[in-house]
C-alpha cells in the first residue's frame, strides 16, 4: 500500500511585472521594496489569492489581515515610536514662521476660556506633514505610519512656555488674545 502527499503549491505573482512569481509574501514584499521602490509606503499591501495582507513598516516580518490588525499591532508594539516617516520635503523657514502665525490663531479660536471647560484640551488641525514636522519636530509623542497621524501632548506648569518658545510668541495664548481683542 503506498501513501501519497498532494502538495499544493500557491504562486503569487507581482501585479506590476506579471512575469515575476513568489513562494511567499514575503518574497514579493522584498521584491517590491528592491525592485518597485515601495520602502516609503507607511504600510505594503500585497494581494493574494484569497485575501490582502498589510505588513507593519517598522517589523516587515508582521502581517496582518486587516489595516485594524495593523493599527492594533503599531499601538501595542510602537507606542513610543516618534520619528517622521523619512523623505518629506521640508517647508522653507518663511512657510513655517506663516504657519505657525496660524496655528497660535487657530489654537486661540478652538481653545476654551471658560473655568468650567479648564484642564486637558483636545485641539486637532489639518496641515501638511511637512508643515507640521517644521514646527514640532523634537515634540512628537508618536507617530503612527500605519494611519499617518503625529501626536503632540504637551502638560505640566512648563508646558505653555514650552508652546511659546516653539511658537517663537511668549505670549502666545488665552491673555495675548484678550488683551489685543478689546475694543478701544
């Protein structure tokens, strides 16, 4: 009596170059990195047959099915990464200062002055990545390459100084804005 082994043997094939064809994901991962210069992606998405894999930037060797996977994956293993995604075209110096003239108006609008709204303040505001790595660059809690978000928590006695000295405005906030809106 003789026993037989059927092995299957999937192929994935490179959807940009068809003739291309890989063992694994992570063949074509490398081959997509060497050949089709995907390094700057914030995550590489690789089709196969009966799913999509989303491999992590940071520990390529980590798929996932889902982007959710992913985003899980980078909160509980990259909780204290902060360094930008490399390859962003700095903004020249006049942006930045123009920028930041801004960002002290926006913060000063979406900031509440009342005492019963006092203590931890959300505010979100939508930039250029480049933008906002001029200006707190050295300041970046986190960063998520997945999602491609920046986090900045700035708390403590120290932390409106802090503001002021990035801003280049010491006085920046709440009693500037009062001071120079009063009539008369």
């Amino acid at each position: 009596m003789h026993t037989y082994v059927l092995v299957i043997m999937t192929q994935i094939l490179c959807s940009l170059c068809q003739h291309k064809t890989f063992k694994n994901n992570r063949g074509l991962q490398l081959h997509w990195q060497r050949t089709h210069q995907v390094k700057d992606n914030n995550s590489i998405q690789i089709p196969t047959s009966d799913s999509t894999r989303v491999f992590c930037k940071l520990c390529p060797k980590k798929s996932y099915n889902t982007q959710k996977g992913l985003n899980r994956h980078e909160t509980i293993a990259h909780s204290h990464y902060n360094t930008p995604q490399v390859g962003l075209i700095p903004q020249p110096p006049e942006a930045i200062i123009e920028f930041k003239c801004l960002l002290v108006h926006m913060i000063q609008t979406k900031l509440k002055t009342s005492v019963r709204e006092a203590g931890r303040q959300l505010v979100t505001i939508p930039c250029l990545e480049s933008q906002f790595i001029g200006v707190f660059n050295g300041y970046i809690n986190r960063y998520s390459p997945s999602c491609g978000w920046y986090r900045c928590i700035f708390t403590g006695t120290n932390a409106y100084e802090k503001l002021g000295q990035i801003f280049g405005d010491e006085k920046w906030g709440f009693e500037n804005m009062k001071t120079t809106n009063k009539p008369g």
